[in-house]
C-alpha cells in the first residue's frame, strides 16, 4: 500500500485511463482545510494518480494548483465531487468520491443499448451536470460514456455521475502540446475541435449528443477505420436516424449533434428537452405530451453565452490567474483532441488509448507529429499547419499507425470488460443502418425505467434483456477519405507501396532420419527394400538353408527334414533327461551313444 501524502493510502487500483491511473484508497487521517471533504480516517475514497508525464510539466502543475478551487467547488448530484488534490513530489492527485458501480460503458457493453425512455432520463441528468458546471464556466471536454459513473440507488435505480471533469482542463498544457503528441476519443470530439477552431461548452453538448446516440443504438455514430477517418466523418458527415429512435429523440440527437456549435441547445435546455422527449414517447403518454414531444424542436434553443474553453483560438480564459504560459504557448497548438502524451494504454475501449500498431476502439493515441527539418522541436508557428492537419499528415506517412478498431476488452486486464463479440472481417461499422427493415436490431436493456414503447413510432422495438450482441455492420456508404483542402501544403507524400513478401525460408523436414512417412514415398519402398534384402542375408547366413539348396532337397523336403531334426533333438533330451534322473553316473555314456 502506497501513501499520498500523508493523508491516503492506495489499496488497489481501479483502472487506468489516458491521464492515469485511478486507485480505491483509504484516508489514514483527516485532511486540512485545503480539502473540500476533509474525510474521517478509514473512510474509503477514490484517486486518480495522474501519469508522470503529466505530473513532471511544470505547467500542468501549476494550472493543477490555479484550478484546485474550481475543481473543488464543483458540486452537483450527477457529478462526482472531487474532495481534494494532492501535490506532493512528482506525484498529482485527485481525491473523489468512490463510485461503487460500472461505468456507462461497461454497461453499454454488458447490458445492450437503453431503450429511448431511459437513455433520454439518463442522458437528462448528465445535461444537468453540464448545465452546473458551465454555469460555472467549466467546460468538461471529454464526454463520453467512460466518464459517467453509474452509483446503484437503494430503489436499485442506476444514478449516472459525471467524472473527470477538468482533467482536459489540466492536460492542456502548453508544454505538452508543445511535443505534438495528442490522445483523444475520436468518437466523442466535436467538428469545431478537429478542426481547431474556438470551442466553447457547446463542444460538450455534441459529446452529450454522442453519448445519447450510443446509449439508443449501442455504436457512436461515427466509427471508422481510423482515428482520422472519425474525425473527417464529425466534420463532413450528417448522422443518419436509426429507425429504433422515435422522431422527438431524433429531434434532440440530430440539433445536438449539429456541425455548427451555434445551433445546438444549452445544456439546461437539452435536459429539459429530453425530459418532455421522455414523458412523450412511453405507452402511457397521454395526446398532450406526445404532441409536446413532437414540438420539442422549439425548446433546444442554444446557449447565448457559451462558456469558453480557455486556450482555443479566439476563446478567452475568464479564469485566467497566472499568464498562460511564460514559454510563447502557441494557443492553436491545444485545440485538437484532449493533448496528452504517448503509450498504449488498456484500452476498452473507449477512452483507451491504444499502441500505436494496434487498433482498437473509438480511441486512439494521435501519432506524434514529427519534428521539424531543421531539427527543432516541431514547435507550430503562426505560419504553420494546424496541429490535426500536422497529424493528419503524419499518420498518412506513417500509413496505418492510427487505425483504429475495437479493442477485445478481453484484452485489458485493467477493465475485465466481457467479450464483446467482434464483427466478421467486413468493413468497420459505418453509422447506423438505415432504409429497410432491419433483421438485426440491437436489444435494448431496459435498467430501472419502465419499458415504454414509442407509440409514433410504429418499428420502436419492445425492450428485452438479452444478451447484446452488436448489430452486423452495415454496408459500407461512405465516400472514401479525403483529407481536408490545404492550398499551402505540399504535395502529401504518397503511402510507400507494399513491400513485396520476402521469400519463405524453405520448409524444415523432420529431423528424425529414421520417420518413414508412408509406404508410398520413395523414401519408405527404399528402406523397405533394404530390410528386405538384410533379413534375407541373415536367413541365408544363419540357418541350414545353404545346406539344403546344396543338397538340391525340394522345399517340403527341407521342411520335413528341418522337422524331423528338431524332434530327435528334443526326444534325445527328453531320453538324456531320464536316464540322468534314474543313473546318475551313466548319463554321459547313453548320450554319447545316441550321438
Ligand atoms: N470516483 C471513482 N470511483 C470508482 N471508480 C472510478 C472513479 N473514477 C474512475 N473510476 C474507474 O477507474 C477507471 C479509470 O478511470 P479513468 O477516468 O482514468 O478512465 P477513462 O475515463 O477511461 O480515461 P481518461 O483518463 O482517458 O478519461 C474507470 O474504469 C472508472 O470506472
């Protein structure tokens, strides 16, 4: 067990993501005023211990000491309440609550897509909890099912609670942009970040988009082959409506998910949407709220003063103390994906971040940009590509470094998610299906929420817990990737062709000189033969056979005679034997006699 300060002890770790690793621990002693919870000893908590990389930047710890009040005062129902934050060496912690209960992920995976009722409610206390925190100017940056704790309630109702908030926040951090090194979710990340434009809290609303799509249909909406085939889809593509999801969700869904940031609604607006999307779409409904539900296009209107994400072009920092970066921090160098820093991490995909050869899930370490040809560190100037371009760039010359794929959660020991069942080697998932009737639509699992069929919606499947095996993918429709327009670039080098296969070392035959592998190989009939002709010799050499054929005896006679022969030799024992036992001294003289 490992102390954190003096206040903690690590007992077990609970898994590890792209920012490090989180323990179940326990507090040894009360913790001083700094702490918003100063906790009593033996009360057990969660910490997330962040990776070295990100503790050894001096820029990440000084925004992780600037920003300890905001993240401590951070409190809402559906948010899990950070309680402290440890700095003390190299290491930097945060303290939380403990969350016993899989996260919504796990959950997706384990129990099959929500039915729409409940994916709407769930999804409603998550706009809640971005409602409090951009009230608050904090901006969450990372949505995605990974990050929502689900706490089991004494009615066994599933409780969804956001976590992670602000870590985006402290792993934006100049100095590690500055190595052009980025992981992301691909999945999750809004067009306005791809592209590295301003974003605002409006990002966090398409995540929530996202995030309600994948609870109805089980998939995000755009998946890919790799990680910049994602991103091209966020910002070129329009999701398709699955015929599972009734018309009012779609509603909410498709004005979440809306390339432009100004037209998706405020997070208070989005919950408060979903809520009269729920109460419309159950069997129960009465004519007045589905009539509500229908018209819910009227309630998602967007936010009139999106909080900033402090950084991004454009963007202001309301919560900026300390200069932002005394090194010449080049804003637009943070506002790709969540800027972390390298190695493959478990994967479960989602948040995972995966080994650069290895694909995996809607979650992919961005390929580090190379350095400059001059040799300096690859620093962008104002001149320079955008950081994404930059990668996207650099994944092209690097081929296929940054497929992504889904990760066999099998393979994480950290997150022992089951066995998702792999999809045949067909193409990757592509978006929803859509057009024709479907022979594979995804089971919904029902949680806590009464089952509620959509009545508008005449191909709304019933709820059943079953075992989720996900969808077939669908056929593939979409257009071949094209990076975006880059008039001052030069000319993308094209992937190195295949290399040719080298040659096969020849086979190794069996080392046992004596295998005869079958009458019919030439190898066996020539040993065979030489059996043969040795146990002839032998015949020959060591048996009367010599004599006989000199005595030009017919074969019957020989074999008469061999006969006779061999019984006047065992009646001359037989006698020899008897007249031994009846005169013992004569013996020798009856037998020289016979001979
Ligand atoms: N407060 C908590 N209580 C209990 N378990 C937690 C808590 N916070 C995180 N976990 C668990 O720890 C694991 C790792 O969490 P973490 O947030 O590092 O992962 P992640 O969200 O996949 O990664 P990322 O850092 O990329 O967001 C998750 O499986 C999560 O369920």
């Amino acid at each position: 067990m490992r102390p954190v300060g003096s206040k903690y002890l690590l007992e077990q770790p609970l898994g590890r993501g792209a920012t490090g690793t989180v323990w179940r621990a326990r507090q040894r002693e009360t913790a001083g005023a700094e702490a918003a919870v100063p906790g009593q000893p033996g009360e057990t908590v969660a910490i997330k211990v962040l990776k070295e990389e990100l503790a050894n930047d001096a820029d990440v710890v000084m925004r992780f000491l600037r920003e300890r009040s905001v993240l401590l005062r951070l409190t809402h129902p559906n948010i899990v309440r950070t309680r402290d934050l440890v700095v003390e060496g190299d290491l930097l912690a945060l303290v939380m609550d403990l969350i016993d209960g899989p996260d919504l992920h796990r959950q997706l995976r384990e129990n099959g897509p929500f039915t729409p009722v409940a994916a709407a409610l769930l999804t409603a206390q998550i706009a809640d909890a971005l409602a409090a925190s951009h009230a608050d100017g904090i901006v969450h940056r990372d949505l995605k099912p990974a990050n929502v704790l689900l706490r089991t309630e004494a009615d066994g109702r599933l409780h969804p609670m956001l976590t992670d908030f602000g870590i985006a926040r402290l792993a934006d951090s100049p100095g590690l942009t500055r190595t052009h090194e980025f992981v992301g979710t691909p999945a999750y990340v809004a067009p306005e970040s791809a592209e590295g434009r301003p974003q605002t809290s409006a990002v966090d609303i398409y995540g929530a988009g996202i995030l309600l799509y994948e609870l109805v249909t089980g998939r995000p909406p755009f998946a890919g082959g790799t990680a910049l085939e994602v991103l091209h889809r966020h910002l070129s593509e329009e999701p398709r409506r699955p015929s599972t999801v009734p018309e009012p969700l779609w509603t909410v869904i498709e004005r979440c998910l809306s390339k432009e940031p100004g037209r998706r609604p405020s997070a208070e607006n989005l919950a408060r949407g979903l809520r009269v999307v729920a109460a419309g779409i159950g069997v129960h409904s009465s004519g007045a709220q589905i009539d509500a539900a229908l018209g819910v296009g009227a309630l998602l209107a967007p936010d009139p003063a999106p909080a900033p994400v402090p950084g991004t072009p454009g963007a202001a920092d309301p919560t900026q103390v300390l200069p932002h970066n005394a090194g010449g921090y080049d804003p637009g160098a943070a506002t790709s994906v969540l800027p972390h820093s390298s190695g493959p991490v478990g994967a479960a995909d989602a948040t995972s971040v995966l080994p650069h050869t290895g694909a995996a899930d809607p979650t992919a370490v961005m390929p580090p940009v190379p350095p400059r040809p001059d040799g300096s560190p690859g620093g962008p100037g104002p001149e320079d590509p955008h950081p994404w371009q930059s990668q996207l760039r650099a994944a092209r010359d690097r081929n296929e470094q940054t497929q992504v794929q889904y990760l066999d959660p099998g393979q994480d020991p950290l997150r022992r998610r089951p066995q998702r069942q792999q999809p045949p080697q067909g193409p990757p998932h592509q978006g929803p299906p859509q057009g024709p009737p479907q022979h594979h639509q995804p089971q919904h699992h029902q949680q806590q929420y009464a089952p509620q069929p959509y009545q508008q919606h005449p191909q709304a499947q019933p709820p059943q817990r079953q075992q989720y095996a996900p969808p077939p993918p669908p056929p593939q429709q979409v257009q071949p990737y094209t990076p975006p327009q880059q008039p001052q670039q030069p000319q993308q080098p094209q992937p190195p062709a295949r290399q040719p296969r080298e040659p096969r070392e020849p086979r190794q035959r069996s080392a046992n000189p004596m295998r005869i592998p079958g009458l019919g190989c030439l190898k066996g009939c020539l040993f065979s033969v030489v059996m043969l002709f040795v146990a002839g010799w032998l015949v020959w050499e060591l048996t009367p056979l010599q004599d006989w054929v000199a005595q030009g005896k017919g074969y019957w006679e020989a074999i008469g005679d061999g006969i006779s022969t061999v019984s006047n030799w065992i009646s001359d024992l037989a006698g020899s034997d008897s007249s031994g036992s009846g005169d013992g001294g004569s013996g020798g003289t009856t037998s020289g006699t016979g001979g």
